[in-house]
C-alpha cells in the first residue's frame, strides 16, 4: 500500500513527459507554468502524456504524502508493519 501512496505523491508537467496520479482525495499544490496553484479533487485520476505541448511544473498531493507520513514512512520505520491492506 505504501508504493500506492508514494506513486500519488509527485505532480510534473513538461513537453517531454507529464504524470499525475490519484485514487481517492487529492489535494495538490504545485507550480506549473510560473504560477503557483492549488487544487483538490475527489475520485481517481491518472495522466501520462508524451511529448505534448505542456507548461513546465511540479507539484506534490499532500493528502498522499500525510498518508505516507501516517504509515511511519518518514520515520523510517517498516512500513509494511504500518499499512496493511
């Protein structure tokens, strides 16, 4: 469960390679483009794209991160004592 949730973690956007990735809540802040934003969604989603005409950025879902966080990840503990399915 701990790769699930580290794999929701990051948000990076350019022309070459852009991935995001969500299942659940999301809650995300991220600077893309030059501008700082923030966003929040609820349900799944999953982007790959290649070589599209995207904006430069990276961002970070903080729910998935607080999660990873809760398991004892940043602690660097066992996680998969912490987060059993």
């Amino acid at each position: 469960m701990a790769v699930a949730m580290a794999l929701q973690v990051p948000r990076f956007s350019s022309p070459l390679v852009a991935y995001k990735l969500s299942a659940g809540f999301q809650l995300v802040v991220a600077l893309m483009g030059g501008r700082f934003n923030t966003s929040f969604s609820l349900g799944s989603d999953f982007q790959l794209n290649l070589l599209q005409q995207l904006p430069w950025g990276a961002g970070v879902n903080l729910f998935a991160l607080l999660m990873l966080w809760a398991c004892g990840l940043t602690n660097g503990e066992d996680i998969s004592e912490n987060c059993q399915t």
